[in-house]
C-alpha cells in the first residue's frame, strides 16, 4: 500500500501543521577554553622529528587531560587511578590495599571514573554552542487505521521489539581501552601511518595521535547516532503507514541505545570531538527536507551505510573486546534499520514520476560524492598540530580509506537499486565513480552476516562468564 493511501481510497490521515523552529537555548560555551589555560604539567620527554608538527597540540591537550582529571579525581600522582587509590591511603595512615586485589580496584576505580566523565567537559574542540537546531516545515500525520500492515514490515517490527537490549548489561563496562592504541586496531588503520610527519614522531607522540583519530572516530559516530535518533522519532511523526510509525518506534529505542553505547565508549578515551563538518551538512539536508521519504533517503540508506562501513572496520579491525563488542551489537540493529528503509522505500518509488526520481537520484549522488571525498578529519589534524594538507591527502590516498570506501558502496549501491532509483542519472554517476560492481552485492547476506557476528560475541561472553563462575565456585571450596 502507497504511504498516505488507504484501504478504503478515502483519506483516514489527518495531517496537523508542524513548524518546529526549535527555541533550545544556546550559548552554553565549551570548557575547553578554560582547561587550555590550566597549569602544564612539567614532564621533559624526548620528542622526535614530530616535534615541529606536533609537540604544541600535544602538550596542550595533554595539559587539559590532566587538568580533567584532577577535576574530576581530585590531585593524582600523573593522573595514576592506582597510584591515587593505594598510595592515598598510606599516606593517610588510612588501610593499606592487599595486592591481589589491587588490579580489580584499579578496574573498579577506572569503571566508575569513566562513568562519571561529562562528554561536555572532553571536547577537544568548541562545539559552537550546547546545542544545534535545524527548522523544520512538516506535516505531523495521525493515521486512524489500526489495522495490521504489510506483513514484512510487521515482522520487522517483531524482530524490533523481540530484539532490545539493554547497554547496561549486555556489555562489561569494566573492560578497558589499551593506553597506546586504545582499540588496539593495527597500524594501517591510521590514515596518516604513511606520512612523514607521523614517521618522525616518537612512540609516545604516535600513541597520542592514534589515541585522538580512534577518539574522532567514535565521536562521529556518537554524534551520527543522535542525528539517527532525531531522524527516526522524525519518521515516527511525519510517515502517513501506520505499521512504518510502529517500526520507527523501535528504531527510535535503538538510536537512543546507540547514542549511550558510543558515549560509554568515548568517556573511556578522555576526549571527545563535535559533529565533523561534512556529517553534519548531510544530517541538515536530510532533516530540513519537508518530503517524508528524503528523511528515510538521507538516513536509513546514506548515512545508515555510512556508519556500517564505519563500524564494521572496528568491529572487524579491533583487538580490544570491549571495541569490537559494542561496533558488533550496534550493527546489529542498524541492518534491520536499513532493511527498514529498503522496504518503506520500495513500495513507494515506483509511483513517483521519473522527474521526482531524478531528485533523489541526484540528492544522493551529491552525497557519496561528499562521503566519498570529503571526510578528511581536517579539524582532528588541524587540533592535533599536524600539516593539515599532508595529512588529508595521506588520509584519502591511505589502504585504510580505500577499503572503507569499498565497504561504503558495498552497503549504498546494492539498496539504491533495490528501491527503484536506478535511472540514467545515478547509473551514469556510479559508473563514473567506478561503483557500479556494488550492484551485484547481496545485501541479505551481509545483513544476516552482521547479525551471526552479534551472536559470536553473546556466545563468547557466556564462555567467559562460565568460566569464571566456575573459578569463583572452586575458590569458595
Ligand atoms: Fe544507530
Ligand atoms: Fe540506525
């Protein structure tokens, strides 16, 4: 059934004007101004050749690191969570910490450091504002036939509803990020391994800047995920089919549950990152469009294959279970997403006009043409002190890029077809850009592929959680 038809041919829908300008207070600026002006910490260290591009940033952000630790934990002996617990209590006369169960009060201290960290208070950069609203012109529609819908999309709203879960338990929140290279990806994944300002660097210079990329990574997709969150209420509101409003009702439950995960993740790395510039112009477009179908368009196929490519690096790349584990549950839920939007969109780009489809085709040729170009994380080199131009040219050209493009139109181009927008227009932009082979992706088995990955690390935790409770029962004998 067409969204906005109706059983009867008679219009059950009753459309309320909706002009939500959005009057969030702004202004509520970054801390980070503040923190640059805190006390450096004086620790001489060797630097390399990186020194150049490097050692300014570096210290600078070292300082505001330090100094948000000590906000937070009160004075430490460089910022040591261990140093800080034990040695505080000695000092004080206080008990003094048996040693074997030293290294579970360091998790335990960390865990709970990580849980109290701000997001406001890492940001690197100033997020211009505490807020951001995009005006919006649409119709709010209520539909007043409750009877079932399209078979598929109600069993996709099963599958929604069957398959919450909850951050909070499903994942170890204790587990810790490596100190060098906190997701433990291999060096590749560094966009920049390559270029000579990063070579002359020393050890501890490349651990801050990998530290940094992982860190911009993650922000993005936290930040992406709330875009996502506002998209889906979004599609709540504003989608004529009532069984599309019961489904996005459940997407909306998994964009909030992504936006938490990812946050949980990036308190870990002690710096955060705003909304990268070419990210949030496509999250505009989407959201300022008035047309229901561009929010499912610029969401639950662009920017939905965007994140799958994103995460499935990580998730794949990753040594760090923690890492892995969250990229692995949140893909979980996005593939149903895009089966959503698949399915929403099918049935209704066959009724539009071929002029209202060569819209669409070129809203979305101009948006792989900016995710494939332009996300170049020149604010991330820029703050770190590196050569910007350098280091965005070693980021497009690098192996870790081309795969993540490869993987980007591995999930776009499949789905492009599969909703009937497939005229000259995108055809000849694919083929131009050298996608066209991506049409013969089969997009269900990547889609169960992600979900089996889920299972794998459900399987592996209860391993290790038997395992555990079994040593916890032989201590106890
Ligand atoms: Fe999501
Ligand atoms: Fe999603």
């Amino acid at each position: 059934m067409p969204p906005g038809a109706t059983p009867g041919g008679k219009d059950e829908t009753h459309h309320i004007k909706n002009s939500v300008a959005g009057d969030f207070s702004r202004g509520r600026e970054s801390e980070n101004q503040k923190h640059q002006k805190d006390d450096e910490e004086n620790d001489e260290q060797e630097f390399g050749d990186g020194e150049r591009c490097a050692r300014n940033a570096g210290e600078a952000q070292k300082a505001r690191d330090q100094s948000q630790n000590q906000k937070q934990n009160g004075p430490t002996e460089h910022g040591d969570p261990q140093k800080n617990a034990s040695g505080a209590n000695n000092a004080a006369g206080g008990t003094i910490v048996p040693r074997r169960f030293s290294a579970r009060l360091l998790e335990i201290t960390k865990y709970r450091e990580a849980a109290m960290t701000s997001i406001k208070d890492i940001y690197a950069l100033d997020t211009d504002g505490s807020t951001w609203s995009v005006p919006q012109n649409f119709d709010v529609t209520f539909n007043w036939d409750y009877d079932d819908g399209r078979a598929a999309m109600m069993g996709l709203y099963a599958k929604g509803k069957q398959m919450q879960w909850d951050a909070e338990t499903r994942i170890d929140w204790s587990q810790e990020l490596d100190e060098d290279n906190p997701e433990q990806m291999p060096e590749e994944s560094l966009p920049i391994h390559m270029a000579g300002c990063y070579l002359r660097m020393s050890p501890k210079e490349k651990a801050n800047v990998r530290r940094h990329f992982q860190a911009w990574q993650i922000s993005q997709f936290m930040q992406g995920e709330q875009g996502a969150l506002i998209c889906a209420a979004k599609i709540v509101t504003q989608v004529p089919d009532a069984d599309s409003k019961f489904y996005a009702a459940t997407q909306t439950i998994d964009e909030a549950r992504h936006v938490e995960a990812y946050k949980k993740l990036l308190a870990k790395f002690k710096v955060a990152y705003p909304m990268t510039k070419p990210l949030k112009e496509l999250i505009d477009q989407t959201l300022r469009d008035s047309r229901w179908d561009m929010t499912y368009l610029g969401m639950q196929v662009v920017i939905e294959g965007l994140a799958l490519a994103a995460f499935g690096q990580i998730r794949d790349g990753a040594q760090n279970p923690l890492a892995a584990q969250v990229n692995a549950y949140v893909m979980q839920d996005e593939s149903r997403h895009v089966a959503f939007g698949r399915l929403a969109l099918r049935d209704y780009y066959p009724q539009l006009t071929q002029k209202e489809r060569n819209e669409r085709e070129e809203f979305l040729l101009e948006a792989c043409y900016l995710m494939r170009d332009r996300f170049d994380a020149v604010e991330l080199w820029q703050n770190l002190g590196l050569p910007i131009e350098e280091c965005a040219t070693a980021m497009y050209e690098s192996g870790f890029m081309e795969k993540f493009r490869n993987s980007l139109f591995t999930r776009i181009v499949p789905i492009v077809k599969d909703i009937g927008l497939w005229g000259d227009h995108i055809r000849n932009g694919y083929t131009e850009m050298g996608v066209m082979e991506y049409a013969k992706t089969d997009v269900q088995a990547l889609q169960d592929n992600d979900e089996d990955i889920a299972k794998q690390f459900d399987a592996r935790r209860r391993d290790i959680q038997r395992v555990i409770d079994r040593a916890a029962v032989a201590a106890a004998e």
